[in-house]
C-alpha cells in the first residue's frame, strides 16, 4: 500500500499536465498584446476588445491567403471582390474600408492611392507568429485610418523570440478550374539571430464570368532577419515583393463592357531598432513601400497607370516608473507621393507626436490616456484624445473607452478620373476640396472566463461621425469641375457626407477544450448587430453595403495524426441590383468552408482535401463583383520543427 508521501508524488504526477494545460489554455484566451498600448499587456487589461490569432493555427484553416484567413475572425467583415488574395476591403464596427488600418510589425499598410490595397499583405502565411485584431478607435496611437480598428500583423523575426528553434514547411495545392497554389517557409533562429523566408504563389484559371474569367496569378516573396547585437539593441529588417494579377471584373464598376483586368506590385522594405534597458524601451521604425498598378478597363482603351510611394518613421519610447505606471511617448512621419496618368502627380506629407500613459490603481483598476497631435499637410492640426479604462476581478473584465478619430482622403478619393480627355458617364470622379474625416467613439463592455476553457466578450458600440467619404450620384450640373465630363452624363462624386452614426453590439466567443489523448477543440466566434443613421435622403456606395448584421465563426478539432475545420460566415446587409449586368447583392446568404487532413508521417508529412463555399451559394459582396461557386480542391504539406 501507498504511504502518504507516495500518494502525494502520484497525485502531483497527474496534476503538473493538468497544471500546464491550463495555464496554457489561460495565455491563449487573455495572451499579451502590444497594439491596444503599444507596451505589452494582456489583452483583458488593456480596456479593449481583441481577438488574437496565432500564427500555427493558420496552416490548418480552410484558407489560401492572409484575407480569407481575416473572413473568419469574429466581428471582422471581409468585403471580398475575389477569391485566394485577388481583392477584399476590411471593415470593422461598420466603418468603411478606409477606415480600418493594417499594421505589420508596428509601420502601417494602408496605401496612399487607395484602400482597396490594404488587404495586399506582404507577408507570407508561415511568416506570422500572431495576428491581433484591435476593434474601435485607436487613432490617439495610430492616427489616420485608425476608426474601425486596427489588424495588427506581427511576424516572427520581428517578434522579439529569444528560444533557439527552426521550422520549415511547403504545401502543395491543385483543385478545378486550373488551380495550382504552393508555399513554403523557414525560420531559423539561434536564439541571437533570425532568418525568415517565405514564398506564396496562388494560381487558377479563374470560373466563367461575363465574357471573362475571374483568373489570378498572386505571388508573394519576402524574407526577413533580426541580431541581437547585444544584450540591450536588436535590429531587425525585412525586404518583400507582391505581385498581383487577376481578372478585376466588376470590381469598381457594373458596366456591362467591364471585362477588367489588373497588375498590382508591391516593393515592401522596413527596419526595426530596439533598444531595451531596466526600465527604459526605446524603437525606431523606418519604412518604405513603392506600389505600382496597372488597370485596363476593357480592351479598347488605354489602361490607367499609377506609381504611389510611402516614406514612414516612427520613434517611441517607453519608461516605467513602477510596477503600475509607465509613460509612451513618440514621434510619426509620412510622406506619400503618386504619380498617375489618371490621377496626376501628387505629394502629401503627415506628422504627428503623440503620448500615452499606463496607470495601474490598486491591483484590479487600470486607466490608460493618450494623446495625440497630428499635422497634415492639407488639413493642418488635429488634437486626438482617447482614454481607456479596465477592472479585472476573478472571472470577469469590465472595460470602456472613448475617443476622438480621424480620416484623410487617399489619391484616389481627391483625384480619380482628373487627367483623362473624357470620362463616361457612371465614372467615379475625386474631389480634391475633401475634408478630412471626424468621429468620436464610446464603447463599454466586458469578458467573461469561464473555467478557463471559455472566454466571451461583449461590447456594446457607438460612432459618431462628420464629413465621411463615399461616392454619391451626381449629375453634371452639380459637379465642381466639368471640364472633362459629359454634358449628359451622371457621375459618382467623392463628397463629405454630413454626418454618419453607427450603433452596434458584437460579442466574442472563444473556447478550447482540452481533451485525451493530445486532441483538442478550438472555436472562435463572433456576431455583431449594427444600425448605421445617414442623413435622409443621401445616397453613397460603401457606408449602405456593410453587414447591418454578420455572425463568423472557425472550428477545428485537432488531434494528433489528424485534423478537421470549418469555416462560415452569415450575414445581413442592404439588396442591391444592376438588372443590366444581372448583378445582384441579396440581403442575406451564409457560406461555409471545410478542411480535412491527416498525417502520413506524423508531425512531418500531412494530405488534405478542402471545399471553399462548400454550399454553392451564390453571392457578391459588393455589387458586380461576382464570387466563386463551389471549389474543390486537395494537396500536400510537409512540416519539420526542431
């Protein structure tokens, strides 16, 4: 018989996994995040409402690009324009697409010439050590664009990781409709120095669509290194190019001679220099990204040729004072340029200073203010406040946060159409006499652990806005300029809407059960109800096609040799119709994905089938743009971790 001693070794034996178990299962539902701040902080603290996904759950997910992925985070609408990479728009909290800003390892995404290039990451999937979805105002930090939120995508060279571990991973993919795709990464860190490369290439024939096909041909390159160069400085670099060629049918216009077709490329260079020392963090953050875009309408005219560039500088530094309050300050510099022959040749320059402070009261209340001063070019100054607040108790965080947004108007927005002889009618024409943006945004809401297994976050929303941006049918009598217009013809004209408010209340679920046998269960979902006011009377494109309602969720049941997932989404947005193309947006559809894989080799060597809409539903998420039907396909992917 077992003496007490024994006992006790036994039972602390099978408690220790246990232990562990849970206190993993606890980091992965409140990890530590650095967009809410800046300083790292766990995600319940910060006063806001985050999702974060892990880079290693990307690979078994029924996705083929960075976008896709992004469908499927809850409370995150994709406005798809095409499949694997092709196009989407990111909404958040029904803002429009301009209003979301991306970020990768700190320095921002959102291109000058237009938002719809935002979702053009130049990163490869097996890159990523985690992706964190900021939802709500955050321009105090991150400045223009900052209104939705903010999709934050931190890479592992950049990470800061300082255990010694390789990876390196391929996968192979065919499928109908002449799909090929392959990737493949590796990372090599000795615990001093990272190397990371990558390289994604989406390829398909394209199903049929109004005298086209919706093809694709989208590559992406990048590789990525990081030194310590001592116990105190880490330098970190990164060089990428993303090229983008695909069938553009219907993906601004619903012209019954669109058969569009257009080449995006993307040189994408940044550097990173940390210096960190007891209480003290100092960064500097330098980018440049060079954009060049080609889009020809149809065959019969000339295409519209754009070259947009983005010089960006950031400096931040961070001091704690104790162990409850620290201090961020730092400095922002853009200068964007473009030269078009549809636009015109354009320079824009932006600055910003900007603090913040962290303040912990007691052990379970923390206040967190910011500030901002923003200088642009042509709008001057902006003063931008926000102040977020949280109160940890054993089980459940309650949080809130008000604050002040901002939005300048992109090359595209002040200038499309400018330079061309003569623009039909229906043509999207800027105005460069656009103000910029402002809203004011409050939020309260709370997460809830339970047995933590379990983490639900609900949020109730509102924004108030003034001068939003959007496209709004206007005849030629009332244009601003006329000299290159159609007497008869009617035109969608940037404008500054007067005032837009949005009223909403997403909640988030995310559950992992441990189970025997090394399987597992993960699902993460979400569901956002909004009611977005426009004044009577006006009419604008992007603000009336976001969801008025969208639940999305990802499921996957993993176990050792084998896996399975699923992907879906449903939501509820305003019908829309162009009978003359046959185009419709219905006011509701829900599609779904599913993965499955198995381990030939375990850990090594895995197949996998996989069946995008597996519904077959037909559906557009914006009007014209036609999306695929059900696709299937089935490939192969090789893992080895050291």
């Amino acid at each position: 018989m077992f003496n007490i001693k024994s006992r006790l070794l036994l039972a602390a034996a099978f408690a220790s996994p246990a232990i562990g178990l849970a206190q993993e299962t606890q980091q992965q539902l409140d990890p530590v995040t650095v967009t809410a701040t800046i300083q790292p902080t766990t995600s319940s603290r910060t006063g806001r409402n985050l999702v974060i996904i892990k880079g290693e759950d990307i690979s078994r997910l029924p996705v083929n690009s960075i976008d896709e992925l992004l469908r499927y985070v809850p409370g995150l609408e994709v406005q798809a324009r095409g499949p694997m990479g092709a196009q989407s728009d990111f909404v958040l909290r029904g803002g429009t697409f301009q209003q979301v800003l991306v970020v990768i390892d700190g320095m921002r995404v959102n291109d000058p010439n237009t938002g719809h290039f935002n979702s053009y990451i130049p990163v490869t999937p097996g890159e990523i050590d985690r992706i964190e979805i900021l939802k709500g105002a955050a321009s105090a930090i991150y400045g223009s664009e900052a209104v939705g939120g903010v999709i934050h995508i931190i890479t592992k060279a950049f990470a800061g990781i300082t255990r010694a571990q390789q990876s390196y991973n391929a996968s192979v993919t065919g499928g109908a409709y002449g799909l090929w795709n392959v990737g493949g990464n590796a990372f090599i860190n000795t615990g001093k120095t990272a190397i990371s490369a990558g390289v994604l290439s989406n390829n398909t024939d394209g199903q049929d669509q109004r005298g086209t096909k919706g093809f694709l041909h989208l590559n992406t390159f990048s590789l990525s290194a990081s030194h310590h160069i001592n116990d105190k400085w880490q330098l970190a670099l990164r060089s990428s190019y993303d090229t983008r060629y695909f069938g553009a049918q219907g993906f601004y216009t619903t012209a019954a001679s669109d058969t569009a077709r257009e080449n995006v490329s993307t040189w994408w260079n940044q550097l990173q220099l940390k210096y960190q020392s007891g209480k003290d963090k100092f960064s500097l953050l330098a980018g440049y990204k060079s954009v060049t875009d080609t889009y020809r309408f149809n065959g019969l005219g000339a295409a519209n040729a754009s070259d947009s560039k983005l010089f960006q500088t950031l400096a931040v530094y961070e001091h704690a004072f104790s162990e409850k309050t620290a201090v961020t300050g730092g400095l922002q510099f853009q200068d964007k340029s473009i030269s078009s022959n549809d636009r015109g040749d354009h320079n824009l320059q932006q600055a910003a200073a900007f603090v913040g402070v962290t303040q912990k009261i007691g052990e379970r209340f923390l206040v967190n203010p910011a500030l901002r001063l923003d200088w642009n070019e042509e709008s001057g100054y902006e003063l931008v406040p926000q102040l977020n607040l949280s109160y940890r108790a054993d089980w459940v965080q309650l949080r809130a946060s008000a604050g002040k947004t901002i939005r300048d108007a992109d090359f595209t927005e002040r200038y499309n159409n400018y330079e061309k002889a003569l623009v039909a009618t229906g043509q999207r024409v800027g105005n460069p006499a656009l103000t910029s943006e402002h809203s004011f945004s409050y939020e309260a809401g709370a997460d809830f652990f339970i047995h933590d297994r379990i983490r639900i976050s609900s949020t109730v929303f509102r924004r108030e806005q003034s001068d939003v941006i959007d496209w709004t049918p206007t005849p030629y009598a009332d244009m601003p300029r006329q000299s290159n217009l159609a007497p008869t013809g009617t035109y969608a004209l940037a404008k500054n809407i007067s005032k837009v408010n949005t009223t909403g209340l997403e909640t988030d679920v995310q559950y992992i059960q441990p189970l025997a046998h090394q399987h597992k269960i993960v699902l993460n979902a979400g569901l956002v109800w909004m009611d977005t006011e426009v004044p009577s009377g006006t009419a604008s494109f992007y603000i009336v096609s976001n969801a008025r309602f969208l639940t999305n969720f990802s499921a996957q049941y993993v176990a050792p040799r084998w896996s399975l997932s699923v992907n879906g989404l449903y939501k509820e947005r305003n019908a829309q119709s162009a009978p003359g193309i046959k185009a419709f947006v219905d006011k509701s559809y829900f599609v779904m994905n599913v993965k499955a894989e198995y381990f030939v080799i375990k850990d090594r060597l895995a197949i996998f089938g996989q069946a995008d809409n597996v519904l077959d539903k037909s559906y557009q998420d914006l009007l014209g743009a036609q999306m695929p039907g059900v696709w299937l396909m089935g490939g192969a992917r090789f893992s080895l971790n050291k």
